[in-house]
C-alpha cells in the first residue's frame, strides 16, 4: 500500500484528530486561538497521530480513545516548534509566518505554553496512570534534549555518541511513545507496546537524521529556505561530525563554522555545506540512518501480522527514502 | 499563632518539599541542573507547598502524598516566574539576577518548559485523575491569564471586571487549587475541599492586588525595585483603573500612561505613580481587597475546627496586612 493509499484509508479517523486538535485549542481569548490555529492550518504530516492510529489496531481499537492521546502527541510537537521558532528566530514553517514572527516572541513563547497545556487537558481524561507517567517522562527528555542543542551549538568537539543522545530526546522519544501509547491505551499486551515502541524510537531516530541529511543536500526549494540553516544557527549534525573526522578537511570546515560562528547567525554557510557535501559524511550519515530503519523494520517481526504491521513497514520506509 | 511561628512548626515537611524539588529538577544536564537550581535558591514565601500542608490536615494527612502535590505546585509557579521574567524582560527577581538575565532568553524559556514538564512527573506518581484534571485545566487558565496580560498592556479602557478575570486566572487559581488538591488528594470530603478551594481563590485575589498595590505604594526597598514597574510595562493595575474613573485625574494620567508607552519601557514612571497615589484609586483597591479577605475567612466557616483552620485563617491575615 502506498502512502496516499494509507492516509486516505485512514481520511476520517484524521479529520476527527484535526477537528479535536482544532476544539481543543480554541478558547475565548481570540488571539490565542488565533495564534494557535495559525499554527494547526499550517499543516504537516501529522505522522505522531497517523502512528497512534496504527498502534491501536494491535489492541481494543476505539478512536475515541486514541484521539486522547493522537491529540496532545501532536500538540505537544506543535508546542515545541512554537518555542523552537523562538529559538531559531525563524521567520517561516511550512511556507507560513510563523507565530514569533506574525505575532512576537512573548505571544509565541505563552502559545507554545498554552498549547501544552491544552494538550494536557485531552490526555487527563484516560484514566491509565501510566499513559501520564510515560507522556510526562517524556516531555521532560524533550526539553533536557532542546537544552542540549543549544549547549551544543557549535560545538565541534561533540561526539557522534552526543548527537545520537540528543536528537533521540528531541525527536525520536516522542515518535517511539506515540506507538506506544497508541498500543497501551487501547489496552495492548506489553509485548505489543513495547516492539512497537521500539520501531517508533528507530523509525524516529531515522527521521531525523534523514531531516539533518535533507538540510545539506536538500535544494531551497525542497527544504523551504536555503540549505545549510542548521549550521548557520550552530547546529552541528551527524554529517557535518562525520566530515569533520576527515583529516584532509578538517581544518577548512573548522575555519567556515568559525566565520559561521562570528558572523553571529547571519553569515552565508554555502561554503561549509560544500565541504560537507564533498565529504564521506553525507554517506555515513545515511549508513547510519539505513541501519535504525533496518531496527524499526525488526522491531516489527514479533508483531501479529495484521494490516498495520505492513502500514507501518510501508511508513518506515517511506520515511528512509533519499528526498534530494 | 504568629506567621513565623506556623512556618517554624512546618519547618521539617517544608525542608521535605525543598527536598524534593531540588531533586526533581536535578538533571544529567549541567546547566538545566544549574539554571532550575538558581531559581530555587533564590527562595521565596513557599505559600502554595504551606497551603497543600495545612490543607491535608483536613484529609488523611501524608507528607509523601501532599510532597506530591505541593512539589508540582510549587515548581509550576516557578516555571511561570521564568517565563514571565522573559516577557517582563526583567534581570532581577527577588534580589538575584533572573535565568533571562544571567543566563539569556532561549535559556530561560527551556528552563521553564523543563521545570514545568518535571514538576509533571512528580503529580503523575498520584492515581487520582481528578488532581490532573484540576491541575491541567488550571495551568490552561494560567496561560490565558498571561496572554490576557500582554493583551491589555497599556490598555486603559479596560474594565475592572477584565481585570478582576485577569488576575483570577494569573494568580488565584493556582493557589485556589493548592488549597483544594491538598485536601482532594488525602481523600477529603467534597465539601471540605471546595471550602478550601473557595478560601484559597479569594486569598489569592487579595494577595495579587496587595502586590499590585505594593509596586504603586511601597518604596524601593520594600518592592526590590523602582516603584510603579508595573506601569512602566504596561501592566494597568486595579487602583490605576479606579484613579482613571476620576474625572479630575483622568486627562493628566492618560497623558503620563500615553508617554510610559511612547518612551518603550524605558520612561519614568513616577509622576503616573504620584497621580494614582493622589487619587481615591488606592483607598478602592484596599476595599477591594478586603473584601475578598472577608470571603476567604468566611470560606473557612464551615470547615472543621482544627489547627490548620486557625493557620488558613492567619496566613490570611498576614496577606492581607499592608506592607507600606
């Protein structure tokens, strides 16, 4: 099944997901639902509800349920690119203004809280304290990883080992429970959740590397603003920490990252993605990212082969797909 | 029994909450450890943790389980302080310079996130899901409250009403729901706990425009700051608003405020401060005020007459003191 097939077999289970989100983030404060759903309109993948879905086809399947978790999984991501836009002091997501630069940043750091916080309230009505302790447990990894960034930003001496703890707490965390708790909600046997949980922390952990990758080889008109960003803001990736262990282009990419560095965010990082292109790095990089695809895959075996099981294998590798 | 007395006879589960916060917000990462650490050296009258303490002594009194709501509490309050030092763009707090400051923005707003997600874990450890519940949709309100805030800076036709809903959702709903959760999760009758909640809402209504007082009457010395900073920000407080209904006052105090906005925070803000302590607007919000003490003592009525009542009934007292 192709992916288009997939999310149109899933069309109406999204659009209550959609139409949930939407609720739940109104409130009588126009502008915070203005901010909000700004946001929600943008759009995306929506990949943490379409995993959720899945995971609930391996227990007692009831949309009802799943929506309390399908809804604040994905706010909560919506929350952090509110806050991570502050951050990066970026102007655009998904071809949209995004809320610290339509608004400002004080609006945008209170609606990524709000919208938190909302989340929250969704999730509060399933009574399984375990959901709660594993959400929240969660999150907290999130935010220690997002902390992480920014210590690390240019930070050329950080370890590929670094990079992988970081992006696992920023990224691959949340994937891995929006599998799991898809499963543990609709009351899956533990065996379950956790195979599952381990293909969303691979299938994750693919995703961003894959993102990381598309940011250096990707084209402007691929990624949506020019290629390079994550160096200019000091981002150093699994690419760029790859290439930087090549002697014979060590010292030239040290230089660029350091021009890069002084420039203060606005130099021109065309130079160094050169270097990096022209490295081994792009190539391990996707070695790397081969290699968590092929675990997520695994992580499936023991799964009851049911039509999600395939979904899912078709998701991962759609996912691992070379987009530039 | 004196204020300092009730702290003294709670000094051991205070250093229990104390405790635990520290370890909560500790960390494998060194700077979330430090920037969380800062905040909660700098201290603070602890109002929240005292009123989950009192409050459990009105249900089967168990420190282990009231840590367990004061702790998230408490810390929930401090994730607002960091966030709102970033949006008051303000440097010192309580005497030491603020995570905004010592550290920078992006700092405190992850700083804040992370404090808010940890105190999460603590609050999920207790199988109630009514305390989340509570808990979650009061940190919504707290949110909106915060952008209703930055909505109205400046705003000077705002109504009373908008800004009695304001402070309600800023302020005294948190230390409405310290009260209630204290007694909610010791398994205290249902009358029990909304008598307190009902205490604990008018409390904090008087406590926010006691504070709101302060920073027009207090000196230097007393506030931490400057006088009228919160005019200086924007923040049109309930005897500003009372001292604008004055005809005589009215044209030369739209003047000052009109100027304070002009000049971009940087303005002095004394001569404002001088016409609203001439006018009748100071006296209003004193009334004000003590009349949502009346009905935070007339809320404790009805409940048992234990200790803790007489405490509830002279923390009470003691916020409602004026301090200049």
């Amino acid at each position: 099944m192709k992916l288009m097939q997939l999310y149109a077999s899933l069309k109406s289970e999204l659009q209550a997901i959609e139409d949930q989100m939407a609720l739940t983030v109104t409130s009588d404060l126009p502008l915070l639902s203005e901010t909000s759903l700004h946001l929600l309109k943008a759009g995306g993948k929506r990949i943490r509800p379409v995993l959720v879905l899945l995971a609930g086809k391996f227990g007692d399947y009831s949309l009802e349920t799943l929506k309390k978790v399908a809804v604040p999984l994905e706010l909560i991501h919506m929350a952090t690119l509110v806050h991570d836009d502050v951050i990066d002091d970026a102007d655009t997501r998904r071809g949209q203004l995004t809320v610290k630069s339509k608004w400002d940043n004080r609006i945008a750091m209170f609606t990524g809280d709000y919208i938190y916080a909302k989340a929250l309230t969704v999730v509060t009505d399933l009574e399984q304290p375990r959901i709660h302790q594993i959400l929240s447990g969660t999150i907290v990894q999130v935010c220690i990883g997002e902390m992480e960034q920014i210590r690390d930003f240019f930070n050329v001496d950080q370890s590929v080992r670094n990079y992988l703890r970081r992006i696992r707490r920023k990224t691959a965390l949340l994937i891995a429970i929006s599998c799991q708790l898809g499963a543990v909600a609709t009351g899956a046997p533990a065996a379950i959740s956790s195979a599952l949980y381990r293909f969303g922390y691979n299938l994750g952990m693919n995703f961003q590397i894959m993102d990381d990758l598309l940011d250096l080889c990707g084209t402007e008109k691929a990624i949506g603003k020019p290629p390079g960003s994550d160096l200019r803001q000091g981002n150093i990736t699994l690419p760029v920490l790859y290439a930087l262990q090549e002697d014979a282009l060590r010292g030239r990419l040290l230089a660029e990252i350091e021009a890069i560095k002084a420039g203060d965010g606005r130099s021109d990082s065309s130079a160094a993605v050169k270097l990096v292109r022209s490295s081994r790095g792009i190539r391990e990089a996707e070695r790397m990212a081969d290699r968590y695809i092929a675990k997520a895959l695994r992580a499936l075996d023991t799964l009851p082969d049911i039509p999600a099981k395939r979904n899912l294998a078709d998701i991962a590798r759609f996912v691992a797909k070379r987009s530039y």
